[in-house]
C-alpha cells in the first residue's frame, strides 16, 4: 500500500534506492572491461538472490541473453537483471516478487526493435518455464537485440 506521505510503497521506494545505488557504483572509477565485470556480477547476483518460478525465469532469459544476444551487456536495472546495448536497457526481468505481484515480465523497452506498426507488445507474463516459452523469449529477444 503506498504512503501517505510519498505516494510511493515500500517496494517501490526500495527499487529506487537500489536504482540509485546502481548509478553511484556505475560512476566510482572504472571503465571498460572492469566495469562490465562489476555490471555482470551484479546481474547474476540479483538472479541468485530470486527464488522459485522467478528464479527460474530470470536464470533462463539470462541464458537466452547470453545465447542469442552477446552483445547486449548484463547488468542490473532497478535491481531488476536486465540486458543492455550501448547503455541503454533493452530487455529486464520484473521479478513477481519484488511488487508482490501474481507473475513475474519479461519486458522490453524502447530501445528493443521491437516496432511492429503501430502497437505491440513490450511486457510478457511469465509463470512456468518450458520449451514454449524458451522459443518465444529466443525470438523477442533475437528481434530486440537486432
């Protein structure tokens, strides 16, 4: 239930501080390699950190990711893992349990290239993990990547 005072709930106010953390580790020293390293860590930390059906998911975009889309950088977003291309996230998993929702998403954003005329989808509800899904996330994610 959000606050009063700020309009914003707890999990909503903690995925801020958590986006805030991410940009202050992003700008301490380091460049290049050693900062993809640090990204990459964080990301297949928050992965470790989920557990059940969202565990699962997040672990098996991670390796769609990594499969069909190398060049999109791991990092976190949100603390969300999330997959970049020049900075810029293109696709995140939204844990069910951070916001206490019924299904964690696979979403896009617009960065993706994704366009498909004048409306498409961007955010995809995802309960169980099975060969189905895996070949539909291989596909979106291909497209977004480009």
């Amino acid at each position: 239930m959000a606050s009063e005072e700020t309009g914003f709930t707890a999990a909503e106010r903690a995925a801020m501080k958590e986006r805030a953390a991410e940009l202050r580790a992003q700008s301490k020293g380091g460049t290049g390699a050693a900062k993809k390293r640090r990204e990459a860590e964080a990301c297949v930390d928050a992965i470790a950190a989920l557990e059940g059906t969202d565990h699962l998911v997040a672990q098996r975009l991670h390796e769609i990711v990594s499969d069909v889309a190398p060049q999109l950088d791991h990092k976190t977003w949100y603390g969300f893992p999330s997959y970049a291309r020049d900075g810029k996230v293109v696709v995140f998993f939204q844990p069910a349990s951070k916001f206490g929702t019924r299904y964690g998403t696979v979403s896009f954003s617009e960065d993706a290239l994704l366009d498909d005329g004048v409306i498409w989808p961007v955010s995809y509800a995802v309960i169980e993990v099975n060969d189905a899904v895996d070949a539909q996330l291989r596909a979106l994610v291909t497209k977004a990547a480009g």
